[in-house]
C-alpha cells in the first residue's frame, strides 16, 4: 500500500533498488545530494546534477523538465554516505515561473522499478521559493527510510546548497543554473532519418525523462502532459521501441514503401510506413513518430536562436568592453555586425525548420485522411461510413496537438485501448488565459460537451455491447449537452441526479469493482453473480463535488485508483476550485486523471523534449449531424446484438 506522506513523516524503504518521480506544473532542475552522517555535503563530487548527472548509486535528469525519475541504488552508495536528499529548483533566466508559489504543487514519488508506488508526497504550502529539499532518503540502525522534508529556499539553489554545509555553494549553483539554461544543455538532435525499413531512429544521451502528462497518454505522451508509463525506454543508441507491449513480438510484416523519388525530389509519404502487424498498428506508429520529429525539429530550432542570440550577446559584450570602441563608430559597427551573425544564423536554422516542416505537413496530408475511425476527427468523411466495429481499436483519438512555430500541423493526440487512467475535463477558469477570458456558464458547458465526444467515441468504437456509460449528474445542469446519449438511448441508465442519485450510481460501480478484483485475485471468474457486466464501463461525472458528500468522494477514489485495471474508467468534468474545500485530500484523485480542457491551451508536454503544446479539443463540424449518426449507428449495433 502507498504512503501518502505529510511533511516531517517518514516511512520505511521495503527495497533498495528505486525510482524517484517528480511531477512539476513546469520545469524543474532536479538533483540530489549525498550526506554523511551529520547530513553534511563534503563536496561538490557529492552531488549529482544536470552538469554531473551520476554519481555511485545515483543518477538524476540532464535538463530541466517537468517531469524526472531519478534512479537510486542505496546499495551502491558509498559507506560514508547515511542521506540522500532530491532537491528541485526552478531554471533561471529562461523566462519561466520564478517562484513555486507560482506554479501546480510539485508531486514526488518513490517507487520500485516496477513502477509501484511506496511512498508519495506533495509539496503544497510553497510561495516565494525557488528552491525546495523534496524529500530525504536516510540510513538508521541499518534500515533505509524516506522523510517528506518540503523546506523551501526563497533564495535559491545556492541558500539550499549552502545550507547542507557545502563550501562554494553559489558558484556551484551558478554553474548548474547555467548548464541548464545554456543552449548546448538544451539542444536536440534534428530529426532522424528513416532506416529503409521505415522506422524512426534516435539516440538517447541519458536516462529518459517523461513528460507530465501529454502528459499524457498511457504512450510516451501529453500533456500530461501528457505520462507515458506503456512503452519501454529505447535502448540507447537504438530505434525507438514503438511495438504495444501486449503484442506479439515477432517481427511484423514490412510496411509500405513510398514510390521511388525522382531525381531532385524529396520521396513522397505513405500512409502507414511504420512498423506494426496492422495497418491501425502501422498509422499509430507513424503519428508517434510524427509526434517525436516535430518536438525534435522545434527543439534544434529554438536551440539555435538561443544560441544566435547568446553569441551576438557575447561578442556586443567583448567589443563594448573595449574602450577604444567607444570612440566614433567603432561600436556601432560592432553591434550591427553582431546583429547581422546573429541574423543569419537565425536565418539558417528556420530554413532548416521549414524543410522539416514542411516534410511533416506532407506526411500528415496522406496519414490524416486514412485514420480509422478511432484515430479520425470528427470532421474526417470514415465517420460517414462507419460502422460498429467487432474488435477493439489499438488506441482512442482525444484532440490535437500543435506548437506555435507552425499552427496548422496538427498532430493527434492518441491514447491507448483500453484506457489505463480515467480523464478530467478541466471546466475551471483559472486554469489558463484561455478559460479565464471564456464566460463560466459557457466554459461548463463545452467542457461537458468535450466529455460527451469523447464517450460517444468510445461507445461507437466498442463492440457492441462491450462498452456502457453511466452519467452522474448531480443537479442536472448538463441537460443540454447530455441530449445526444439520452435521445439515442445509449446510456446504462438515466442520468443520476441528486445526492440519492450519485450514491447508487457509485455504489454499483464499485460493487462492480470489488466483485471483479476478488475473482481475479481468486482465480474463480466463472463465481461472478449471473447480471453483473463484465464489459468495460465509464463514469462519467457532471459538475464535482456538486451532490458528493465525504462517503461518496471516497467511493470515487477509489474507483479512479482501482477501476481502470479491472475496466471501470472515469471522465470528469470539474473546477478543482470547487473542490477546494477538501484540500490535499483530493490531490492524488487529480494527479491520477489526464487533464485535458474544453478549450484551446498550451498545458501538455512531450515525453522526449518538453515541450509546451498547445491541445485543441475535439469539435464536430459546425451544422453537422454527424454524432447523431455515430450514435444511431451504435443503437442498431446493440439491438442487433440483442444488447
């Protein structure tokens, strides 16, 4: 079982070997310090950073990012080392927050490398301070435990540094401060070519960081942030392994090749040039890779202009500390000289881009159009066709991803079937600029419209009757937006409203929840009551905490944590703000849930550079009846089936 840790708690380590996850609202150095017995740091070599990421038995991130995991071997420390501190601080100099208090708590967890959680902490409380000790791991009386410490420096890495006693602190602090912002640290490899085989290769220079969540999605993917806990890292120095873990893993028949190119002519895209058993399998491969070369050719974009920019203020620097340049016009011919260097290299690096860019629209112009329905926007003519099918799809289509440097190539934001973590519709006005300028009543109102996409999609491309959707809605304000799932008669069950209402919609589901696992754990799935279903089932709630009270909030935590691995999922659609009332209570139910919102906003980031991309929702087409028809058609499909 997880501890969930407060500040000054401490737990016992059951093992050795660790991970350390850190979930951040935006980027973060993360590091660690080794301490003696005394918790005093002897040197700068005790410390592992972004400069020095491993030390014996340590190793930590080489960048800022919003997500980490630090890898921790206590048997490999040194015997002279009783304390392991992670520390997280905030870059300097690149134009992000300056102070936690800023940004969404940071959340730490210490795991197995199997990814189970042993103990969690969030660091609420946190203000002016740019610097934090996370947490402690320590030896006593020949036991490891772990301490959430939480002690916030409002002056930084180099207050922290220096108050575990290491001499130097402020040049070190400075030195990692600038290998962070420094554009080496934070240049990317342009993208890769294509093996003749079609996959896409990358070199990995250290340990993998996640982003939070594409975060996102169950794949290396949004956020949130997308995070990406299915695929296995790539082996450095090797191809991406991009195969669905529960796949067969022998080698897949070879994809499709474009035609040869003229001579003088980039090769032409094909639809489905991934690796996969499936076309379906192919085209997900294909978009992963797309994902992957547009978050590589921005980052060698932005990485260059960082450095145009630093050299041209380099060289304005040594010319205007000559004084013999600031006679006449030397210094200006200085400075326009600078500024031209600059310029060109700015120059050089979006022609580079461009060509990249435009490679990727070509390939998105020939992938988009032959997206399965699961894959496909609500605007791609598949929908006109579709029909109900009899096998489950890889993987569910939840909107769009772009950044700034090009708007129109979208890429889209794909989540693994069956789901494994539920959804939050983001319905706050606080959460970005976006929301704040949307008028509250209106931005309820397409959040739960959002939600009521993403189940009809859901429903429409399960078979039939593998996929029910029950509706908690607790003052039955989502009337409008519920019309298309209650006319189509595709729901499990009327809307539940009221307190009445919410509790036996949870009671059932987790009633559900309870009687699955037990027969699993129990080997006995032919001893489940005769009218439970064993399909998948999704919850979605309207409108939380609204008709929840104390029992009812945990009922749905629980389901959260425990319903997805036994095929009980949750979407909800929620202001936290309103939830506020309950505090940290709540927080682990919001980290459990990919956050997504009804609105345009830049709050996922990529798995690979970090990236800020903006998510676009999914919207049917203006006038267009489409949805009604996709529900028309899932009714058919279940009376057909006899559901």
């Amino acid at each position: 079982m997880t501890a969930e840790l407060v500040r000054g708690q401490n737990h016992t380590l059951p093992q050795t070997r660790l991970e350390i996850r850190v979930s951040a609202g935006s980027p973060v150095v993360a590091g660690a310090t080794l301490g003696d017995e005394n918790g005093v740091v002897r040197g700068a070599e005790w410390i592992a950073h972004p400069g020095s990421p491993q030390l014996p038995g340590l190793e930590v991130s080489q960048q800022a990012a919003a997500g980490h995991r630090l890898a921790v071997d206590l048997e490999a420390l040194p015997e002279t080392v009783h304390r392991v501190t992670v520390l997280l601080a905030l870059p300097v100099g690149v134009g992000g927050p300056t102070r936690f208090g800023t940004t969404a708590a940071p959340f730490v967890a210490v795991t197995g490398l199997d990814g189970t959680e042993i103990a969690t902490f969030t660091l609420t409380g946190l203000d002016a301070e740019s610097a934090v000790s996370a947490l402690e791991l320590y030896r006593r009386q020949g036991a490891w435990k772990v301490r959430a410490v939480g002690q916030g420096y409002a002056a930084g890495l180099a207050e922290m540094l220096a108050d575990q006693g290491l001499d130097g602190a402020a040049e070190l602090a400075a030195s990692i401060q600038d290998v962070v912002a420094r554009p080496l640290a934070r240049s990317v490899a342009p993208p890769p070519p294509r093996t003749p085989e079609g996959d896409r290769v990358r070199h990995a220079s250290g340990p993998s960081d996640p982003g939070p969540a594409p975060a996102a999605p169950s794949q290396p993917p949004a956020a949130t942030p997308v995070q990406p806990a299915a695929d296995p890292d790539p082996t450095p120095g090797g191809p991406i392994n991009y195969a669905h873990p529960r796949r067969r893993q022998a080698a897949p028949p070879t994809p499709p090749t474009a035609p040869p190119a003229q001579p003088g002519q980039a090769a032409q895209p094909v639809a489905g040039d991934a690796t996969g058993w499936s076309m379906d399998e192919r085209l997900y491969n294909q978009i992963w890779g797309m994902f992957e070369d547009l978050a590589r050719a921005a980052a060698a974009y932005r990485s260059a202009v960082d450095f145009a920019e630093s050299r041209m203020d380099q060289e304005l620097d040594r010319s205007l500390s000559d004084p013999r340049n600031r006679i006449g016009g030397a210094g200006d011919r200085a400075r326009e000289e600078a500024r031209a260097k600059r310029d060109e290299l700015t120059a050089r690096a979006r022609e580079v881009l461009d060509r990249d860019l435009a490679q990727l629209a070509a390939e998105a112009a020939v992938v988009e159009p032959a997206l399965p329905a699961a894959y496909a926007g609500w605007d791609n003519p598949v929908w006109h066709a579709h029909r109900v099918p009899m096998e489950l799809p890889m993987a569910l289509r939840l909107g769009d991803l772009h950044l700034p440097e090009r708007t129109g190539l979208r890429i889209p934001l794909l989540v693994r079937l069956p789901l494994e973590r539920g959804i939050w519709v983001d319905s706050g006005r606080t959460a970005s600029e976006a929301a704040a300028l949307t008028d509250s009543d209106r931005l309820r109102r397409l959040a739960m419209e959002t939600a009521v996409l993403h189940a009809a999609r859901l429903l429409a491309v399960y078979p039939p009757g593998e996929f029910s959707v029950h509706v908690i809605d607790p003052a039955g304000s989502a009337a409008g937006p519920l019309a298309p799932l209650v006319d189509a008669d595709v729901l499990a069950g009327p809307p539940a409203a009221g307190p009445q209402g919410v509790a036996s919609v949870l009671a059932h589901l987790t009633r559900r929840v309870d009687l699955v696992q037990m027969a699993v754990r129990a080997g006995a799935a032919d001893s489940l009551p005769p009218d439970l279903d064993t399909g998948e089932q999704l919850l979605v709630v309207n409108d939380f905490p609204h008709g929840f009270d104390d029992r009812a909030v945990t009922q749905l935590r629980y389901l959260a944590d425990e319903g997805p691995a036994v095929g009980v999922h949750l979407l909800m659609v929620a202001d936290r703000d309103d939830a506020s009332a309950y505090g940290p209570v709540l927080d682990p139910l919001w980290r459990s849930l990919l956050r997504i919102t009804p609105v345009a906003d830049n709050h996922l980031a990529d798995p690979w550079v970090g990236h800020a991309w903006t998510y676009e929702p999914p919207v049917t087409p203006p006038g267009s009846r489409v949805l009604e028809q996709v529900l028309a058609t899932v009714t058919a499909a279940r009376r057909a089936a006899g559901r």
